[in-house]
C-alpha cells in the first residue's frame, strides 16, 4: 500500500510538473516570421478530407531547417498518409506538438529535444505534394478545454486542438 502511495504521489508531481513547466514557444521554422502564414487558415473549412484545417501551414523554400517549438519528448517520428514525414512531440502542459509535410525528419521517437534544436526541413510529403513547400504545425492539448466546444463543424474538437498562430504571436 505504501509504494502505491508514493507511486500516485511521485505520478502526481510529474503530472504538476508538466502543466506549470513554461512552453517558451518559438516558430518552428528556421528564419520565419508571422508574415509566413496565414493567420485565418486555423479551423478553416472545407479543408479536404480533414474537413477543417486544424493548425497552420507555415510556408517556407524546401529544405529549410523545422525546429522544435518547444522542448519535449518524441513520440513519434515516422510517415503518415495524409501529414507524410511527420515528427510529435510531447511538450509542457501535456500538449502535442505536431510537425507535417517534412521532407525530412532528423529525430528519432524517444528523444529529448530542445526548444529550437533541428528536427527536420520542410517539404511538402503526405497529401502536400501538389502544394508549395510547407510545414503544418498542429498543437493538441491531451488535457481538454471544454470551454471551447462549439456548433462549428467538428466543433467538439476545439478542445482539443489549439491555435499555434495564436500561441506563437503570444510568445513573440
């Protein structure tokens, strides 16, 4: 019973550590600025097979450095159908960090990664192929936001899904 004890406190702490640490966000894309975005492209519909655009597409020449916004654990970096070269990464706050259309990725799952530190170059892989080069960067709070349900289509997933456009100008 005692070990369950510190192991739900020490759990407990962990969890606290993580939703107070600071993001301290950063544009993930090497040398952009906010004029390399559109900043009304965020829960933008019709959005293809998404149906709405759930982050933002920050475009860029090809081969251009994608940075981590935020320092985080990877979860994943891998390919997926429609995001193509992607990398997650598990940041403060219990938010997921989301980088698609990589032409590159130079992180593996598991590793530490610093705020700023390269983890791949923009491109336009998955369903990006017939776009300019880009890098989509979503942020999912695994911690929900209820407040923010509405009646949009796919409404109820605003608590999820974050405004990296929003989050970066903030930080700026």
């Amino acid at each position: 019973m005692k070990k369950l004890m510190i192991s739900a406190v020490i759990a407990f702490s962990l969890f606290m550590v993580a939703i107070i640490a600071p993001e301290n966000q950063l544009i993930p894309v090497q040398g952009a600025t906010e004029k390399d975005w559109n900043h009304d492209t965020f829960w933008y519909e019709p959005w293809g097979k998404s149906g709405v655009h759930k982050g933002i597409d920050i475009f860029s020449p090809a081969g251009k450095s994608v940075i981590a916004s935020t320092y985080g654990i990877v979860l994943f970096s891998g390919v997926v159908a429609l995001g193509g070269n992607v990398v997650v990464v598990l940041g403060p706050k219990w938010r997921l960090h989301y980088y698609a259309h990589l032409s590159d990725s130079r992180i593996t799952a598991g590793t530490l990664v610093r705020s700023s530190e390269i983890i791949g170059s923009v491109g336009n892989s998955g369903n990006a192929g017939d776009k300019p080069p880009h890098l989509h960067y979503a942020i999912i709070t695994l911690v929900p936001y209820l407040w923010r349900m509405d009646f949009s289509t796919q409404g109820w997933k605003k608590i999820f899904y974050l405004d990296p456009g929003e989050r970066l100008l903030a930080a700026m």
